[in-house]
C-alpha cells in the first residue's frame, strides 16, 4: 500500500477507473449470459404449453352441440310449418247448405281444443278432443256417473273435415250410396264433431255395443237421457227428430255455454 500511496495522483484515478471499467464490463456479460440463457428456455416452454392446453378444449366442447343442433332442428322446424298450413286449408266451411238433413259447420281450431281422454288400446288407441268450454262439464259428468257403478267412455270428439271425409268415403263403399252414408254418418263440413262441442259415447262395461243402436240397451245410455242435461249436454240426434238424421243414441252435444249453444241455433237457424 506504501508504493500505491507514494504513486502521483492521476495515476491513482486512472488505477481505480481501469479497476471499475474491468468489473463493470465483466458484470455486463454475465448478466447477458445468464438472460440470454434464460430466455430460450422460457420460450420454448411457453407457447407450447398454451397451444396444446388450449387446442384441445376449444375443439371438442364447440364439435360436438354444432354436430348435434342441426340434425334435430331441422325435421322440427319442418314439420311445425306444416302443421301450420294444415290447419290454414281445413279451417273453412266447404258449404253453406244442408246434406241429407246435416247442417253446415266449420271446422273450429285445435288449440281450442284439450284431450278428454282415449279409446281402444295397443295399435288401436286413439285420443280424443273436446273444446276447453266442454272439458269441464264432460269430466263432471262422467265422474257423477262413476260414483253410481256407471262407465262412460269417449269414442269419439273434435274431427277435422279431413277425418270426415275419410270416414265419409268408408261408409259410401260399405253402404252404396251417398244417401245411404249419409243416414248413418254426415258429410265431411257438416258434422257436429268439427265444432269440438260434440262427442260419441260408449258403455266401457258394454263394448260390443259402440256406435251402434245396440248402446241404447246398456245403462250409460239410460243414465246419460236422466242426467246428462244436468252438466250441459244433449242428444243430438233422437228418435224422429225435425232434421230427419238416423237416431244416434252415442253422439252427444254440449249446449252448456254461450258459445256452443250459439254454434248449434246458427246452424239450425241459417237453414
Ligand atoms: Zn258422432
């Protein structure tokens, strides 16, 4: 320290400088060594990881609902629209005029429509339909019938024209002649069934007897002429009635409302 102390004063300055240029140059590549090797390693590592993790649960969640939704939306919307159009064409009157003693009635809407109930079972079963106004008043009705060891059953309620015609056309075929059909069934556009505020019904205790003259013979029968006018309904067509249609002691209206009454006095009155 003696021969550094008796040196001159600039060279001590240069000394030190030279010392500090050394160390400040040395720490300068270490430091850019270590970052430099640093860095590739986070590179590598990174982008890699994130590819991989996010590849897989963007393909496979978005696969499979747009695999799924098209093939189950379409035949939907396909036959929803045709629904639509169905109901569009039958919901008219075809005629004005009376057939064979069966007054003109208009086809009413299926959504005014509620399921009553259904008849036969297996490949046979079918459900049938009565306008919300009946619903109530049916449901009464076969209920107080129960509670007395009676089985009122529906065959038959709402039928569009397009069902009326076909069964129309098997009775043409089995009877020979429109006239004939029309004595036991009525011309498609003419039937109380389209209006939802008529129904056919049967005995469950007497099968063989439905929609036949046979009904009359069996205790639903007999009980339906005392009391069905309690709840509202009435006999359509009885013995020798003024419109001159075949007695039918199955098929009942329902006359408990505004609104169906309405239906059967314009249908009555207009002729
Ligand atoms: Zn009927």
């Amino acid at each position: 320290m003696r021969f550094f102390s008796k040196l001159p004063y600039i060279v001590k300055i240069l000394a030190i400088a030279t010392i500090v240029a050394i160390g400040v140059i040395l720490g300068g590549t270490l430091m850019m060594k270590f970052s430099t090797s640093n860095v590739p390693v986070q590179a590598k590592t990174s982008p890699t990881v994130t590819t991989t993790v996010t590849a897989q649960p963007n393909s496979e969640p978005i696969a499979l609902p747009t695999a799924n939704i098209p093939t189950n939306s379409t035949p939907l919307e396909i036959s929803r629209t045709l629904q639509i159009e169905k109901t569009k064409t039958q919901n008219t009157i075809i005629s004005n005029q009376i057939a064979y003693g069966h007054f003109p009635y208009a086809q009413a809407e299926r959504s005014q429509m509620m399921l009553i109930g259904s008849y036969a079972t297996g490949a046979d079963q079918r459900f049938e339909y009565l306008n919300t106004e009946a619903v109530q008043a049916f449901m009464k009705m076969t209920y107080a019938a129960r509670e007395v060891g009676i089985w009122i059953i529906p065959v038959s309620g709402f039928r569009t024209i397009e069902q009326q015609e076909k069964l129309f056309q098997n009775q043409i075929k089995r009877q020979g002649s429109e006239e004939a059909a029309a004595k036991i069934s009525a011309p498609p556009g003419h039937s109380e069934h389209h209006t939802g505020f008529a129904l056919d019904l049967t005995d469950g205790k007497s099968p063989k007897k439905d929609i036949t003259l046979a009904f009359e013979n069996t205790d639903a029968y007999r009980w339906l002429t005392k009391h069905a006018q309690e709840f509202g309904f009435e006999l359509s067509f009885p013995p020798n009635n003024k419109q001159g249609v075949s007695f039918e002691p199955w098929h009942w209206r329902y006359v408990g409302s505004a609104n169906a009454a309405a239906v059967f006095a314009n249908a009555r009155n207009q002729q």
